[in-house]
C-alpha cells in the first residue's frame, strides 16, 4: 500500500516527466529491456500472487469474463516480457519531425513530436495492463500512475513493484515513472489532479467511463464497452464466413473485441444459419435472435430489444437476419460502441462500402474482429482501445501518447514588419 498522498504521487509523477522527456532512445530501450528481465525472471513471484487474486475472485463470486481476464499462467508471464521487449523495439516516437515550413527566409516553423507528460491509466482486472501500459509510458517519455481492479490487486502489487525496481536498477531517479494506487477513494482523489495530471484513460464499462468523465476536468480518452458486429453477406464464400465468425467470437469471449452481435443477409441466412447456430452451440454459445432468426434454428430464441446494446464479453451471441448492406451499417451505426466490425463478403465494391461508411475505429473486411489489438497491428502493445474521435482512436499504442509542439526559429523578425496596409514584409509559407 502506498503511503504517499495522491496529490504527493501526482507531482512526483509530474517532476519525473520533465526528466523523461529529455532521454535518449537508447537510454528508454536499457529501461524497457531491464523491466523485461524482471518480470521474465520473477514468474513465480507473479503467479503466487495471482493465485491469491483467483482465490479471492472466486470466494466474492467475481463475473466469469473478469475471472478468465485475471487469471495467469507461465506463459502469459513470458508474454508481458515479450510484449515489453517487443515496445524496446519500436522507433522512438519522441522527437520526430513531422512537418517544417518556412514562414518567411530565417523565420522556419517545425512541428515535432513530444510527450504528453503525465497518464493516470485506470483498468478492471488485466493484471497484464499493468507491463503494457506502463512500458508503452515509459517509451513514449510519459510518467503513469496506474489504478488496478481490486480483483488483481496482490498481482499489480508485485508487477508494480518489479517494473519499479528495474527502472531503479538503470536511472534511480527515475524510478517514480510508475507509480500505483489501489483504492476508489484514491482515483476519486487522483480526478481532482488536473495541474499535475495531463490525461486519464479508463478501460472498464459504458458506466465506469462516463463516470470518469463527469468527475474530472482532466482530458479523458475513454474506451468503454465493445459490441462488435460481424456482418455476412450475400456473396460471403460460406465456410470463411463461418471460420471468421467463430473466431470473433469464440477466440477469446471475453475481449472487448469480440463479436456481440452477427448480422446476416436475408438471402444467404438459410444457407449459412443453421450450421453456423450449431456450430456456436456446440461450443456452448447461447443464441438470441430477432423473429426471423429464429424461425430458421431452432437453437435461437426471441432477443429482447435491450440485446443488441448489450456487451456479453462471454458465450452469448445476437443475431440479426437484415435486408441489405445499407440496413447492416445503418444497425451497427445505432447499435455499436464504435469498436470493431467485419463485413463477410467476396463482393470488393460493397466491402469498400462498408469499410467506408461503418463508423468505428477499426473495420475489417473478411478477418476477425480479434485483430483488433496493439500488439496485432504491430504497435508492440496498447493502452486501451479508444472509441473517441478526438487525438487516438482504436488500439492506442506509442503513436497516441505523444503529442506535439511547434518550435519557431527566427532572426529578429517581429508581427509589425507582415501586419497591416505598410508591411515591409509578406510569408512565404514555403513546406521543407
């Protein structure tokens, strides 16, 4: 348990940014390699506190996807360890320069790229988030304070403290890069830091976001619940339809990027539905259905309305029998939480259509909503997935932790010399 204040977490957070922001690419990757190290050679440490998670989760009678998101083994261990390495790996994203313009001869305008300062990162029970995100901060020059599930509190404990010790190996000063806090009335408290707090990202449902967002004037780059569709057209090849579908859902029913509801077009429905349905109840999948889904499997039953809004993260699937491809982006525009969406088809025109007009931060085109994932897009790992429209959107990697500025070199020049009807002077706006 820490025994600093919030408050006192958040400067030392802040202090540490002005300092991270200064180091060299190589120095972060020493860093990122020795955290690596820590958690690969402390597997044991990790397990042992996450079996105390797992006990508890079961005495208190945790939901199943959140048990399934807790729990850990060997080799999900050396995974935050590659993921850590994989982050190592990537171009630094600080310091690039992005766009120069010659305003006028001697007077050059260059955007490059910076941290953002100081993360507060709040997460339901991953205790995986832990390595991504802070390694992710730490790359992109950023200090993270990071706020766990109670359900993984012993596992964030000893992660927390690893990654803590690894920096500390390898900069001492520096070790306050990542910090931990464990309570709700921390984060309550940690809500009211916005003059040391530059950005909050919560993962956790619709509600716990808003919430965020209502109790802070800190920036907020929220991801909240994932209904994600899948759409099978009539000119879908049937068994890659099915192979894609399945996945989406069944690869891992918990992920926020797993299917929640499959739209099918009324034409191909009785070709592909009942195998499919069988399929999805082999593997324990409980079916809901509009009325002209049911009437074409017996193993669907009538939806109630308030299912195509709901976020199952388990064995449980909507379907939806719908008329045409507009009616299907139309349905997922309404319905969907801005997440992840695949159209089956063999049809590129009414692919590009959908992939055009579907209004979600990553839409696919026959491959299954599971890729869409930091690691999978080749980000080396994510923060959260963001449904905002504003800075990061989707798999929120190195790219959405930066921001930039703009540095104006001059010799002397002055605004009178280009304003009004006697300027001596006009810009030249010329790109470098």
């Amino acid at each position: 348990m820490n025994s600093l204040s919030v408050t006192e977490i958040a400067k030392r957070s802040r202090k540490v940014a002005f300092q991270l922001s200064r180091l060299t690419a190589q120095e972060k990757d020493r860093v990122l390699l020795a955290m690596a190290e820590a958690i690969s050679a402390n597997s044991e440490a990790i397990l042992s506190a996450n079996k105390q998670d797992l006990e508890w989760a079961e005495q208190e009678k945790i939901d199943r996807p959140l048990i399934s998101r807790l729990t850990l083994n060997p080799g999900k261990v050396q995974g935050m360890a590659q993921g850590i390495r994989s982050v190592a790996c990537l171009p630094n994203p600080v310091g690039v320069r992005e766009k120069t313009t010659e305003l006028d001869k001697g007077l050059i305008l260059t955007r490059i790229s910076c941290p953002i300062g100081v993360i507060g990162a709040i997460f339901e029970s991953r205790p995986d988030a832990v390595p991504q995100i802070a390694s992710l901060c730490f790359k992109s020059g950023n200090a993270v304070i990071l706020k766990g599930g109670r359900e993984a509190q012993n596992s964030n404990r000893v992660l927390g403290s690893l990654l803590r010790e690894a920096i500390a190996s390898v900069f001492a000063d520096l070790v306050d890069a990542v910090q931990l806090i464990e309570t709700r009335a921390e984060v309550a408290e940690m809500l009211r830091e916005e003059d040391s707090i530059d950005l909050i990202i919560p993962r956790g449902s619709n509600d716990f976001v808003r919430y965020i967002q209502k109790n802070t004037q800190i920036p907020v780059l929220g991801h909240s619940e994932g209904i994600c569709h899948a759409y099978i057209d009539e000119e879908a090849d049937l068994q890659k339809a099915i192979a894609v579908v399945l996945d989406s859902k069944l690869q891992y029913p918990a992920a926020c990027n797993a299917i929640e509801n499959l739209l099918i077009h009324v034409n191909i429905a009785p070709k592909v539905l009942p195998e499919l349905a069988q399929k999805l109840n082999d593997e324990g999948v409980q079916l809901v259905g509009c009325e002209r889904s049911v009437l074409q499997s017996s193993l669907i039953h009538l939806a109630d309305p308030i299912e195509w809004d709901t976020e199952y993260t388990g064995l449980k699937l909507a379907i939806k029998i719908v008329d045409d491809l507009e009616s299907a982006i139309g349905f997922i525009n309404e319905h969907g939480s801005g997440h992840s969406e695949v159209i089956l088809t063999e049809n590129s025109e009414l692919a590009e259509e959908f992939l055009e007009k579907v209004d979600s931060s990553s839409v696919m085109w026959n491959a299954s909503t599971r890729f869409a994932d930091g690691f999978r897009y080749g980000l080396g790992a994510e923060v959260g997935i963001s449904t905002n429209k504003t800075h990061a959107r989707g798999p929120v990697g190195l790219e959405g932790l930066v921001i930039y500025k703009y540095q104006l070199r001059g010799e002397g020049q002055t605004v009178k010399e280009y304003s009004g009807e006697n300027s001596s002077k006009a810009f030249t706006h010329l790109p470098l």
